[in-house]
C-alpha cells in the first residue's frame, strides 16, 4: 500500500496509481519539504514531462536505465524532462529525446533545479543533449549521448565515474560551457568521467574528429580530471566558438589518461591549463565547486568530495 509520499507509475494501468509520470508529477503536492517518491516501473513512456518550480524535493526511482525510460520526440526548447522543481533526484532511469541529428537541438534533460541530482541514469540524445542551465546539479554512474555542445548551459555541474558518448557525426564537440561573468561559481567538472565513443559507433571512431568543448559564453569554464580521453579527441583539444572570445575561458586537465589526453599540442588560449598540482585542481571538486558536503551527503546518494 502507497503512502501519500510514495506512488507508482505503471505502463499496465493495474499495478501502479498512475499511466503517466506528467500526471504523477501533476498531483504531486505543492511547495513540500520532504521527498516524494515516485516509483516509475519498467516501461517506455512516450512523453515529455515538466517538474514546476512549485514541486521540489520529486524523486524519481526506476529499474533501471534501460528497463525505465522516458522518450520525448521533440525539438527546440522542450526537453524529455525539464526539471524547474529544485531538489530533485532521478535514479535509474533512461531519458531519451529521439529527434533525429538533422532536426536541431533536442534536449533529454533540460535542468535548472538547485541541488538536483541524477544518480545511474541515461540520457541520451544528438545536439544539445543535456541542458544544465542554472544550480547546483550532480551526475554519478550515468551515460550522456551527443553530437554536438551535447552537455551545455551555465551551471554548477559535477559529472562522476560518467559514461560520456559521442555519437556519430565527423565533427563531434562534447561541452558548451556558458558562464558569461567571472563573478559567477559556475562550471562543468568531470572526474573519473570516459570520453568515448558510443558503443553502437565504435567501428566509425576513425572518422570522427571530437573536441572536449568550446566556449559559449566568454567565461566559460570546464575542467576534466583524473578521466579517459578516447583517440578521436584532436590534440588541439578545444575548439572556437563562432562570435565568442577566446582570451577568458578556463579549460583545465589534471591526470588524465588515453590516447587523447596528451597535451602537448592544446590551443595556445592563456586559460587552457595542465594543472600538475592537485591543490590547483581543488576548486573544480565537488566539495568546493557545489559546496557538496552540505547537501548531497543527506540525499543518501554516494560523491568524492575531492581527488
């Protein structure tokens, strides 16, 4: 028997209190300072679903990201899931957004949720995969699949022990970090993260020519720690972006391995660093950057605070 903070989403319409995870979300109580559970059984659930801002504290349980998943076949603005609702915890769960590399952007997850996590989940899509627009927000066990700018937006976002998969295309860029002021405490990390090809474009690995990011907005800021970078990552390792500067950017390394981690022949931008030191790479932790040790160790889900 549910209690009223515990429902479950079920494709049969028999074993569950719902059919849809939107009309889940719908009725789930407003403004709540406790978690809400909702528990979205095996199944493909073909829809697009908005977390408000007045629904915090949702979290979604799976059975898996390949067992649960949430498919969205649209473009443009609307992600398969737009999370709003801040405090949100997605687990074991397949978001997918199918609209095809010639359609444009087609977000699986657009996320402005403070202190939002997404722990064992896929996410998967083409360009603009995951928009981590604003907040603290943190990726543990998950595999996120692009083409192009694939993981953007000008969050605090910290990617742990992540999958992270080009897809086909001959030119591939993994980040558009956003930050637009030096003010701001915003970035992408990744650590102990996989740049790789997806396993179903392996064989096509010779032809694709990847960069680990490029600047959206003149601040932008990424740092990829302690990871695996895959051969088709060029040795300039960063890329332009049209209209954006290139003289403010921070893009840092730090005891990475693979064949595209060699550093030697990186853009010469005065903020593209090998840091040797890993009281320079300390900042870019999740303790520091999300201010971690405050919020994630109550959400029972497990980080490295540091290196």
């Amino acid at each position: 028997m549910c209690s009223s903070s515990h429902v479950i989403v079920s494709k049969d319409g028999n074993t569950g209190n719902y059919t849809s995870l939107a009309e889940a979300v719908k009725n789930a109580p407003d403004l709540s300072d406790q978690p809400y559970i909702i528990r979205v059984l095996a199944g493909i659930y073909e829809e697009c679903v908005l977390i408000p801002p007045n629904k915090p504290n949702i979290k979604l349980l799976g059975d898996g990201s390949n067992q649960t998943i949430i498919v969205c076949h649209q473009n443009g603005s609307v992600g398969t899931i737009d999370v709003r609702g801040e405090g949100l915890i997605a687990q074991d769960i397949g978001f997918v957004n199918s609209a095809g590399t010639d359609a444009g952007p087609a977000m699986a997850v657009r996320n402005e949720a403070n202190n939002s996590i997404f722990l064992r989940c896929s996410i998967q899509g083409f360009q603009d995969t995951l928009f981590a627009v604003s907040g603290r927000q943190f990726y543990k066990n998950c595999e996120i699949y692009g083409t192009v700018d694939f993981i953007f937006g000008n969050a605090a976002a910290v990617f742990q022990d992540c999958m992270v998969y080009a897809r086909y295309r001959q030119f591939v860029v993994f980040t558009a970090q956003s930050r637009g002021n030096p003010s701001e405490k915003t970035g992408f990390t990744f650590q102990h993260c996989n740049f790789t090809m997806s396993p179903e474009d392996e064989g096509k690995k010779s032809e694709v020519r990847g960069t680990l990011g490029r600047p959206w907005r003149a601040y932008s800021t990424v740092a990829i720690l302690q990871c695996f970078i895959d051969s088709f990552v060029d040795t300039r390792g960063w890329e332009q972006m049209e209209g954006q500067p290139n003289d403010k950017v921070t893009y840092v390394e730090f005891e990475n391995v693979g064949p595209g981690s060699n550093t030697d022949g990186r853009v010469n931008w005065p903020g593209v660093k090998v840091i040797r030191n890993s009281d320079q790479a300390l900042p870019f932790t999740a303790s520091y950057l999300l201010d971690a040790d405050s919020w994630i160790p109550s959400k029972d889900v497990p980080y490295d605070s540091g290196l």
